[in-house]
C-alpha cells in the first residue's frame, strides 16, 4: 500500500508570482515534451539513460534548476514506463518538487519553492484538517499544481507514520452490496437507499440531457447538455465520495475500539460476476458504487489506526450460514438454513461468516478449517467450515 499521504494546500499568490509560477509550469511541461520526444527517437525510457542523454538540453532550453530538471526526466521516465502504447504528452499544470526545491515552514505556515529565476516563499491557505495533519513534520516532497479552479495548489507529501498493528483474535467482518453498500457483522447496516434513490434521480436527469445532447437540434444546446452533464458526473462522484469517506471511518472505529480485524471480500471483478443476477435496474447503480474506492478508504484509514484488514475470497459468503457453515436458502433480506434452522438478516448473515472466514485466516495455527469443496460440474459447496480450537 502507499505509504504516502497528500495533503493538498491550496496557496496565496500575488499577481508577479503567479506570473512566475505560469512560466514554470510551462517550462517544466516543455521540457517534459522534449524529454519525451527525445526518450522515443533515442528510444530510451530509463530515468538515467534520460538523464545523460538531455540533461544539459532541457537545463539550457528552458531554464530549470538542476533539480527540477531531472524532476522532469523522472516524471517522463515515470509515464512512459506506465503508459503502454499511449503517446505520452504533458500539460502545464503541475511541476514536482523536492526536499532541494520545496521546503515548508510551520512557524508561519509557509512553503519556499524554486521557480524560474529564483526561490519564492508562498503563505498556505489551510485550515485545521491541514495544519494538524502537518504539525511536526518535515515533508521531503511536493507537488506544486494549478488546479481546474484556476489557483494553484502545493500537494504535499508525508510519509505515513503506522502505528504497530494492533493484536486481537476478534474479527469484523464486512459484506459489500447493492442493497446496503456496507454491513458489519456487529450487526451494523449503512444503508445505501437514500443515496440510490438520489442516484436514480441522477440517471434519469442525465438519461434525458444525453438524449438531448445527442438529438438535440442547436448546436448551443447540445453543448450546453455536454456540459451540464460533465458538472453532474463530478457532483455524483463526490457525493458518493463523501459517504464512502464516511463509512469507511465508522468501520474502521468499530474496529479500533473492539480491538478487531477487519475482514473485507475481494470484490474485484464484481461487475460481471453480478450483474447477470440484477435486474436491469439495478444495474448501472451497482456499477457505479465504487466499492474499490470503498475498500482502499477503509484499508488506509485502518493503516493509520494500526486496525489490520485481512481480504477473503467473497465465493459463497453470502449463501453459506453462519451458525453451521451449510449452504442455506437468502431470499432478499432474509436468510435461513435450512440444515440447522438459522435465521437472520441475509447481509448480517454474510457479514458473520466473512468474520469467520477471515478469523479462521488470520490466526490458523489456532484454529482448525476444515473447508471440503464438493465440486462437481463446476458447483462447488462449501460443507463444513469449523473454526473452533484445533
Ligand atoms: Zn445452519
């Protein structure tokens, strides 16, 4: 996992400065271009192969010091190991910077950093969520940017501090779904209806602005619909963003205070194992939660916290019964065995034996699984999974 966080600060600028600041980034995006034409003709990508090869060149042509120089041979070393077949080509939007070009002070809340002609000293415009994340540090890197807004913005970069993990047997196990985005096998269910209902009113809003900016007759309105309908895609992303956010920190205390573990699925690849079991509307609902994002959350968040996450397989989580491992019967919210007469909430359900799976994972020497697949024409089933003292 990145062992970095970023914590973006946006800056105060005068006019003079902000003039100083456009010139770098264009420089800085120019010499990325030549760096790259030159890389592909000389066909080399390797960041010192780069760097014997322009170096002097991009110093002289377009004025960087020595380090932004070579921060810009990286950046295209970077992108064109990374970008396949793609073209590479760079925007004057953003330059990074070092511990040599970048510095930031606390005392004022200041950062210096190395422009064409000189150094120059920036006021941050941050507020507490800022200043506590960078009380007492002595951040090595940043990203200087200039952001769709218009400003420009230091993105600054901390090494994650993680505390030791914390040791529990105990376990908390996660089922991800539709219905509910999220529910913990404690029995806690975060509900996904306020949001769908918001997020269905969306599709339909944005259904009917594609049609028309697809049929519409003026070309002004068909733009305009392009438009709104950009506007609308980022206002969706960050309410959903917002309610991961919020999630993830309700999760990860729950674990904090139990001492627990969470155990999350490995949901990867979840739209097409899924989707032919939805009905068509639900459908582009469940392939717009970002359950990824939803995971990466909660696992940096629980980094921080020292709460472990442990990730299992999600194959037949949400059929087998949490009392006695067996295969049962969900329909809907509902679940029941019918070997031992179980019955409970079917996510609950789910979410207890990922609890249980994952216990079984987290501490096997003490522990005994007995995980039988009767597998015939591709139906497998698990039979009996015991989690007792070995
Ligand atoms: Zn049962």
């Amino acid at each position: 996992m990145d062992a970095f966080r970023i914590i973006s600060c946006p800056i105060e600028a005068t006019p003079e400065q902000a003039a100083r600041i456009e010139a770098t980034l264009r420089s800085f995006a120019r010499a990325c271009n030549y760096v790259a034409l030159r890389g592909k003709q000389e066909k080399v990508s390797a960041k010192r192969k780069l760097q014997k090869l322009c170096y002097y060149d991009v110093r002289e042509r377009f004025g960087l010091s020595a380090n932004l120089a070579i921060a810009a041979i990286q950046r295209v070393s970077v992108a064109v190991k990374t970008s396949g077949t793609r073209e590479v080509s760079f925007r004057p939007k953003s330059a990074d910077y070092d511990a040599r070009t970048f510095s930031f002070r606390e005392r004022d809340w200041s950062v210096s950093l190395t422009l064409l002609g000189g150094r120059e000293r920036f006021p941050l415009r941050i507020g507490t969520w800022q200043r506590d994340a960078l009380t007492g540090t002595e951040p090595r890197s940043a990203v200087l940017c200039k952001k769709s807004n218009g400003r420009y913005y230091v993105d600054i970069r901390l090494r994650r501090e993680q505390p030791p993990k914390q040791e529990g047997a105990g376990t908390l196990g996660v089922d991800m779904g539709v219905k509910n985005i999220a529910v913990t096998s404690t029995g806690t269910i975060y509900s996904s209806e306020a949001l769908n209902a918001y997020r269905l009113e969306r599709h339909r809003v944005r259904k009917s602005l594609q049609s028309k900016a697809a049929k519409g007759t003026r070309s002004s309105t068909r733009r305009n619909c392009r438009k709104a309908l950009a506007r609308l895609s980022g206002k969706e992303r960050r309410r959903c963003k917002e309610e991961n956010h919020v999630i993830s920190r309700r999760i990860v205390r729950e674990a904090k205070a139990g001492g627990l573990t969470i155990v999350l699925e490995d949901l990867t690849g979840i739209r097409d194992r899924t989707n032919q079991r939805l009905r068509r509307s639900q459908r582009g609902l469940h392939n717009r939660w970002s359950f990824h994002q939803l995971r990466q959350f909660i696992e940096y968040k629980a980094a921080d916290a020292g709460v472990p996450v442990i990730v299992i397989d999600p194959r037949y989580t949400s059929q087998t019964c949490a009392r006695c491992y067996c295969i049962g019967k969900r329909r809907g919210d509902s679940f029941h065995c019918p070997n031992c007469g179980h019955n409970d909430h079917s996510d609950k359900n789910a979410a207890k034996v990922i609890a249980a799976v994952g216990g079984a994972m987290s501490r096997p020497e003490r522990s005994a699984v007995y995980c039988v697949w009767h597998g015939a024409e591709g139906k497998v089933e698990i039979s009996r999974l015991q989690t007792g003292e070995a």
